[in-house]
C-alpha cells in the first residue's frame, strides 16, 4: 500500500533582499509535487503594488543543462490554477508591518499522488530547485517597499512511498517564448515537437492595456495548417475560460489614494467591491479598466479623502496576472494530449493588436524516463 509524505527540504529559510538560493533535491522517493512558499514583510509605511509573485523572476528545476522547470513568479502561480482549477495562497498585502505570502506549487502529475506521472530525483544526477528572486523588484527597500533582510523560503516535497511500480513519466513546464508585441501583425512563435503537449498557457501584460488588445487572436498550426487545434479570437477564449474555471477573485488588502489607478491583477473584469478600513471614510467607489483599479474615496461629507486610504479590494473576473490557458483534451487521460512528435512543425500565431506587452509562452509536457 502507497504510503505518502510531507518533507521540509527548507523550512523558513532566511534569505538576502535578493539573489539566487539552490536547493538540492535528494528525496529518494517520487515527488509528487514541490510546494515553494515565499514571504516577505512590508516596510513601516506601505508596500504598493508589489505582490510576491512579481519579485520571483525565475523559479527552476535543473538537473545540469537540463530544464525540467522554468517560470517567474506570476506564471508558476497561475499555471497551478490551470492545472487543477484551484489557486494557491497568494496575499497580496500592501499595508505597512504586514507579512505577504504567495505560494507556487510544482506540480509532476495529472493530480495530487498521481502514481503514474512523478518526479524521481534518482534518474537525475545533480537534481536543483533554482529561486531567483529581487525584493526591490517593484519597490525600493525600505518604509515603502518591503522589510530589508524579510525574505523567507519555504520547499515543502510531497512524496510516495511504496508503489508498486516506479513513475513512467513526469509534467515538464517551462517558458519557450518572450517578447513584445508590436502594433499590429502576427507573431509566428515555433515551439517544440518533443514531448506531447498536455497545456499551453499564454501571458499578455502591459499596464492599462486589455490583453485582448495586445494579442488579439491566437492560432496553433501543425505542418502548415494540416491540422488545426484552436483558431479563436482572444475574447472567445476568455469567456471559454469564464466556463471551465469559473470566476476569479483577486483580493487586495490595498493602500492608496483617491482616483489614482492601481494594478487589479484580473486580465479581464467583471466587477469590484470596496470594503473601506480606514477611519473617517464613508466607502469607496470603484472604475475598472483595463486591468486596472480607480477607487474614488470620500468622507462624511462626501469630500475625497486626502492621502491614502486603507480598504479591501475584491476584483471578480478572469485571467489572473494577465494569463489564459487551453489545456489538450482531458488533462487527466495522457492518451487525449497533443502528439507533438507526430508532427514537424508547430507554430503559434499570435496576431498583435498593440504595441508595447510583453508576451510570454509556456507548455506543459509529458516528458518520459524511457526517452
């Protein structure tokens, strides 16, 4: 009978305000999934627009040359959520002396204890986890950004012990695309042919800009057209994402002023709630446009409120941190997965309505030991 475990590899490890920290991964037991914690703690005045996931530039599994893993902050939280349909704790505090936490979750199987599908640490020879990270990414350090010497790591392995076989294969993901949108045109994006596709998630950011301005349909050809597996404009996607996943919603212990734009971290919107914790303040009204935030506060007297303002923000919609994902077939069945080898060239069109996003592209492989 299975047995299967929690091991701490780090356990509130104390890390500088940035740099890159290696963790050697030697469980002699199949990982299910890594769970990768980082906090922080934000300065003595306020810490605004600086979520966790945006100062991790790169979180990677490396065995030498060989990636298995590679994605920033922002792309490993939300490709967990397209994985599984659930988000990990991510939050997003801005007031000052608060802790902020975010976790990025590395899945190697179709689901939690998957049998079939893990990561054995002794195929590899010298298997790493790779954090590389940047706490003045957004925000100086100090009484406005986050609390020097704050950071901390948390590498939680979920093991197996037990099976009655060893894993035939694991889930390998990491970015194959970066770059900017122009104004208009297609980006012709090649990607591999290596390893059957299971998911492709794909990331459109600019400030105050739609992402279904910055990309405005998306397009993946095999051999030249000969087959086609989506052909859709950018918001048809998303409302065939509003009835896979549902409806998100990002939650923001937020500090700022009155009608001043903020990030809202929703891709596409549906609505807002303000709840205002502040004194003196009556509540807040809220604009959303375009991946952004305008909360209009007032006092008694329906005066705008001067200098910042302490409220929750809850933005509903979908999208988060700018990302959409279209998963091959039944994510659960390797069987319904995109063939990849079987075909020769494989490119993504994505056709650009804006200049000035940045575009990211990430798969999710099944990728076997046999190989």
């Amino acid at each position: 009978m299975p047995k299967y475990r929690d091991i701490y590899i780090e356990d509130g490890k104390a890390l500088a305000n940035s740099g890159v920290y290696t963790v050697e991964i030697e469980t002699a037991d199949p990982i299910s999934e890594l769970w990768v914690n980082f906090g922080a703690v934000n300065g003595a005045t306020s810490n605004k627009n600086s979520p966790i996931p945006r100062v991790i530039s790169k979180i990677e599994i490396v065995d030498g040359a060989n990636v298995i893993y590679s994605l920033d902050g922002e792309l490993a939280h939300m490709l967990y959520y397209y994985q599984t349909g659930q988000l990990a704790e991510n939050s997003m505090v801005e007031a000052e002396n608060l802790s902020q936490y975010a976790s990025f979750p590395i899945r190697f199987g179709r689901w939690l204890w998957d049998e079939v599908f893990a990561l054995i640490p002794a195929k590899f020879r010298n298997l790493q986890l790779k954090i590389t990270w940047d706490l003045a990414a957004v925000n100086a350090i100090g009484a406005t950004g986050f609390l020097t010497g704050s950071a901390q790591l948390w590498v939680i392995a979920r093991v197996m012990e037990g099976l009655s076989a060893a894993p035939a294969a694991y889930i390998m993901s990491k970015n194959h695309m970066n770059f900017v949108t122009a104004a208009s045109g297609d980006e012709r994006v090649d990607l591999p042919s290596d390893y059957p596709y299971a998911l492709l998630m794909l990331r459109a950011y600019e400030a105050g800009v739609d992402m279904g301005d910055s990309i405005t349909n998306a397009k993946l050809s095999l051999d030249h057209d000969k087959d086609v597996p989506f052909d859709i404009h950018m918001g048809d996607w998303m409302s065939l994402l509003r009835q896979e996943y549902g409806i998100i919603e990002s939650r923001i212990y937020s500090e700022g002023a009155t009608a001043v734009a903020r990030e809202d971290w929703i891709g596409s919107e549906d609505g807002a709630d303000i709840e205002v914790i502040s004194p003196n303040c009556v509540g807040g009204v809220a604009t959303l446009t375009s991946g952004q935030l305008t909360p209009r506060y007032s006092d008694y007297a329906g005066v705008a409120i001067v200098g910042d303002v302490q409220s929750f923000l809850r933005i509903y919609g979908v999208c988060m941190f700018n990302t959409i994902a279209h998963k091959f077939g039944n994510y659960e069945d390797e069987a319904s997965y995109l063939n990849a080898p079987g075909y020769g060239d494989i490119k993504l069109i994505l056709t650009q309505g804006n200049a000035g996003a940045t575009v990211d592209v990430v798969l999710s492989q099944l990728r076997s030991y046999a190989v």
